[in-house]
C-alpha cells in the first residue's frame, strides 16, 4: 500500500510540473540557444544519456584558434548565430530519445527572425521575430502569442567590465573536425567548480555558428547532444514570407499568456545568499500555461544566468489542491526542483547540476 501511495505520489507531481515543464524549457540551456536561436524551446522532453566523449582522434589545432580566450570563443558562436542565414535539420539526442526540428533563420541588421518546425512529436511551429514569439498548435488549432527575451548568450554581461566568465569556465581548442559537411573547430570549456555542466562545441570553422553541442557532467559523461544534421550556410530566407507565416492565424484561436516586468524586490523577494557566479538577468510577473491552465496569474518568474547556464525561480501561492511534496525531476542536463516556503511555492528550473538548484531554493527568503 505504502509503495502504491509513493507510485500515486510522483505520478502527480510529474503531471502537476508538466505545464510548467514545458514553459521553462523556452529557458532551459542558453548556451545552445546560441547555436540555433529558439530552437531547443520546440524539440520536447528528453532524458539523460552515459555516453562518453568521441574516440575519432581530431585534427592538430592551429596557433590563432589556441590563443581565443572564452570570452572571444563565445563572443564570436553569438554573433555568427545573430549574422549567419541558414536553413538546417537540428536533432537532439538524449539516451534513446531524439527530437528533430527544421529551422529558418534570416537576419537583417537588428532584426533576427526564425521558423522552427518540429519533426517529431505533436505538430508545432514557432516563430520568432526578435523578442515576439508566436507558437501554433495545429491539433488543438491554438496560437500562443507572447513576448520572450531574447536570453541567447546574454552579451552585455560578456561584454560588461565585471564579467565573470572566465572564472568560472576554462576554453581549451582540442583540434577539427568534420561535421554535417563543414569543417569545425573544436573546443572544451571546463568549470571551475561543481556548480555548473561542462561543454563540448564544435564551431563552423570560417563563421564560428554552433553545428554541434554536448553538455558534460562532471565526469565527463554526455547529458545530451544537439546538432545539425543537416546545414545550409548563407541561403536566401525570405523575411516577409515568414512574417506573413507568423500572422497568419485565421481558424486559431489566438492567447496571450500576460508577462509583466518587475523586480523581485518589488515583489518582496531577495536571495540572501548568492550563488556564485550567477547573476540576476530580468524578473517577471507571468502566467503559466495557456487557455484554462493559465491560473497563475501571479506567479514570479526570476532569471539568472553565468552567462552560459541559466536558472529560474518561479514563485506563486501554495495551493494544496496543485502542489504535492517537494521533490526533483531531471531531463537531460535540465534539473528541476520545487519546495514550499510558508505561504509560497517555489519551482527552480536549470540546466545545471542539483546542487546549483538547491544553493538558490536555500537562498531565497520571503521579507513581506
């Protein structure tokens, strides 16, 4: 009986994490956003995978790319994501599970403007032009309409004079190799502690794009794997057809899930103890899910990031007929761990190992 009630237990604190889940993976790894804009937002649940790093022997690395601090090997994969037109096949693997999505990107000076169509699992499209993103859900003919911040590779904390990067994480150049039929350079950016993933990167060797990406535990173990199957460099993607595309919501219902700036000071919220690092990015008031399940109209949303790795606490009210038992889930690199404090309800989302989670769950304190 008592293992039935522990069964009944996490299967609903699965069900009740899973609107949210699938929120906070448009947050979940910064770094490959990098690599292709939105488009880990869209490939879906994966789980985690022991694979350990490839065998192939790489090409010997040239002296120009050994000397490229991290500062400069980020700098350059963010830019080349924001310049570079492309069309690809983007796959993630993770374990036996793989999810495939077919991108667009096209950018002309500061506007950017993707189409992400997954290959695998329910029918959806998104588009996204700079911060606007719209989602459509052929099945249930809904459009979720909102705006997100562009989170990306945050480069004015890689550009600003306090940043910490390079504390944190190493760079090392390993060689070249051949990936969806472009030549990579390779690179390894060790952390410094057990507070965040490591990163295997390879970078399209003349433009520096992201074509492939693994997140490394702290033995060395692969997590998860995202890349391009296939790749198009520089192809003509036409703007105004996607931004016909993305306005084109006749026979759809149309929702706009609210999202409200603040601070979490404002919202009588401050993180006692810092996590080292990490720094606050932007503070939300926002409603989770969309239609029916958007009930929590006042739940914060609170962003920090390395500038590589990025965090969120989300706090509403406890609701005893919602929340269950504190507890964890893990997808891939992205951990995810909840717990009640007082009146609250407190979800933090990351990819970055637990114990990252449970330094901000400490840390968080309640001062009206």
């Amino acid at each position: 009986m008592k293992r039935m009630d522990k069964l009944a237990s996490q299967t609903t604190f699965r069900a009740k994490n899973r609107t949210l889940a699938r929120t906070v993976m448009a947050l979940r790894t910064a770094f490959m956003r990098c690599a292709a804009g939105v488009l880990v937002m869209t490939l879906g649940t994966l789980v985690a995978a022991q694979t350990k790093s490839p065998s192939v022997a790489p090409t010997a690395v040239d002296g120009k790319v050994a000397d490229r601090s991290v500062s400069d090997w980020l700098l350059r994969m963010h830019e080349a994501s924001r310049q570079r037109a492309y069309v690809g096949t983007f796959v993630v693997s993770v374990g036996g599970a793989m999810s495939s999505a077919r991108i667009w990107h096209v950018c002309d000076g500061e506007q950017q403007m993707e189409r992400v169509e997954a290959l695998t699992g329910a029918p959806r499209s998104t588009f996204r032009h700079n911060d606007q993103v719209v989602t459509f859900l052929p099945e249930s003919r809904v459009v979720v309409a909102e705006k997100r911040e562009s989170l990306g590779l945050f480069p004015n904390l890689l550009q600003s004079n306090d940043s910490s990067i390079a504390q944190f994480y190493s760079a090392q150049a390993t060689g070249r190799e051949r990936v969806a039929g472009f030549e990579t350079d390779m690179l390894q950016l060790r952390p410094a502690d057990s507070l965040r993933y490591g990163y295997r990167v390879w970078t399209e060797k003349k433009t520096g794009l992201v074509v492939k990406l693994q997140t490394l535990d702290g033995d060395g173990h692969v997590l998860e794997q995202a890349a391009f199957s296939e790749l198009q460099l520089d192809v003509p993607v036409s703007m105004a057809k996607l931004t016909q595309m993305m306005s084109n919501t006749e026979g759809y219902q149309v929702e706009k899930p609210e999202m409200v700036k603040t601070t979490a000071a404002a919202e009588g919220w401050v993180l006692k103890n810092t996590v080292p690092g990490f720094k606050p990015m932007s503070c939300y008031r926002r409603s989770v899910g969309a239609g029916a399940d958007a009930r929590h109209e006042n739940t914060l949303q609170w962003i920090f990031s390395d500038g590589l790795a990025s965090v969120s606490l989300f706090v509403e009210v406890y609701d005893p007929q919602r929340h269950g038992q504190p507890g964890s889930l893990a997808m891939g690199a992205t951990h995810t761990l909840t717990r009640r404090i007082g009146d609250w309800w407190l979800t933090v989302v990351g990819e970055v190992p637990p114990q990252t989670l449970a330094a901000f769950a400490q840390g968080l304190e309640r001062k009206k």
